[in-house]
C-alpha cells in the first residue's frame, strides 16, 4: 500500500461512464482502487488537455489514467476520440523526452464496468512498478 505522503496516480474520469463506475466499487475492491487513484471529475475527457496530462507527471504523480466513455456512447460525441489522440500525443512527447510513455493510458468504461476499473488500476499499478522511480518534479516540489 502507498504511503500518505506519495502521491497517487491521477484518473480523469468522465462524469458520465467511468465516475460512475467508480462511485458503483464497493468492498475491498473500492477501498484498493480509491487509494491508489486521484479520481478527477470530467465533463468529457475531450477536456483533458496534452497539458494538463504532462503537468501532473511534471507535479510527480507516478502515472495518469484518462477513463472515457466507449466511443460510441459518448454523450458528447467525439469526446472519447479527441481524448484517445491527446493521450498518443503526451505519450509520444514522453518517449521523445526519454520518458517512459507506459506512465500514460486511456481505456474506455462504462458506468456499469466497477469490475473493470478495478482491473485498469491493477494493471496501471504493475505497468508502474514495472518501471524507473517517476522522475523528481519540476523544481523540486510536489
């Protein structure tokens, strides 16, 4: 288990499938999940920016996860797909920087997929352990 003062790894969620998966977890398959991510509430994950992705490695965070909507239930039509390019992108500047790209992913969950987003944190959790310690942040702070 992490200790308090690590961080986590990051989870943009859309508010409409995989947030939703999230708050169905129950037992101690919730309890592993939610401490090992920092669930952040998306209208669409179209809304998470290159940016916003490599700031929370830059701030420390071992890893990010953007959990969209299946492509073809996306409320917003194109959020999914639009998610899906910026995740390539950040993980392609990574592995130009020298960086591991596996610190980046997205998969697709639907509101009804808990047991699914338990199994995506597992495996993110590995692939993470896997690698070198995240690099120190920028400036030295977290």
């Amino acid at each position: 288990m992490a200790k308090q003062s690590e961080k986590k790894i990051v989870a943009f969620c859309c508010e409409n499938s995989a947030l939703k998966a999230a708050e169905a977890l129950d037992g101690p398959a919730a309890l592993e999940v939610l401490a090992a991510v920092e669930l952040v509430r998306l209208p669409c994950t179209g809304k998470a920016e290159t940016g916003l992705l490599l700031e929370c490695l830059e701030k420390g965070h071992p890893g990010v996860l953007v959990l969209g909507c299946p492509a073809d239930n996306c409320k917003f039509l194109v959020g999914s797909s639009r998610a899906r390019k910026r995740v390539e992108v950040t993980r392609r500047l990574l592995k130009e920087a020298g960086l591991s790209e596996e610190r980046v992913h997205m998969d697709f969950v639907s509101s009804v997929d808990a047991h699914r987003l338990g199994r995506i944190v597992r495996e993110m959790q590995e692939r993470l352990a896997a690698l070198e310690p995240a690099p120190t942040p920028i400036g030295g702070k977290s």
